[in-house]
C-alpha cells in the first residue's frame, strides 16, 4: 500500500512535470509569435512613417515650386505693369466730355 502510495505519488508528480512543461513550452511559442508579430507591427508603422514623411516631402516640394513660380509671375506683372502707358485721365474737370467741379464753376461764372 505505501508503495502504491508512493508510485501514484511519483505518478502525479510527473504527470504535473510533464504539464508544467508543456505549459512552459505553450508560453515560450505565444511569447515568440508574440516577438515576432510586434517586429512585424513596428517595420509597418516604420514603412508607414517613412510613407508620410516621403509624401510631406513632395507636398512640400509642390508648395515651394508653385510658391516660386506665382512669384516669378507676378514680378513679370510688376515689370509689366510698371512699363504700361497709363491711360490719359480726362483732367481739366472735363470727365467723359462734361464739364464738372471747379473748371464747370469757372466755366458758367464767366
């Protein structure tokens, strides 16, 4: 009886062993499918990142060169503007061809 005893005993203890273990086991896999998978999550929020920045970049680039480009254009403009002949002004208070302000006072006065 005691060694019956003693073998369920043995018995129960490697039978708890052998769990341990493969709970052991259980625990290293999940531990290095878990490694694995946040290596893979932080290489896409890397590639995800460098992606933003790229696109920042070229929208950066696009801004400057129109940037440059509308101020090109508008010293052309300047230039242009400057060297335009400017309209004769109908001066002598004599607007579109009516007498009006103070030459119409002088004008009807005399």
């Amino acid at each position: 009886e005691r060694r019956e005893k003693e073998r369920k005993l043995s018995k129960e203890m490697a039978e708890k062993a052998t769990r341990d273990l493969e709970k052991m086991q259980l625990q290293e896999k999940a531990e290095v499918k878990y490694k694995e998978w946040l290596k893979k999550k932080r290489a896409e929020e890397a590639e995800k990142r460098k992606k933003e920045k790229e696109k920042e970049r070229e929208r950066e680039a696009e801004l400057q060169e129109k940037k440059t480009r509308s101020e090109k254009i508008f010293k052309e403009w300047l230039h242009n503007a400057r060297n335009k002949p400017r309209p004769v002004l109908n001066g002598y208070g004599f607007p579109c061809g009516k007498t009006t302000g103070l030459y119409f006072y002088m004008y009807v006065m005399t």
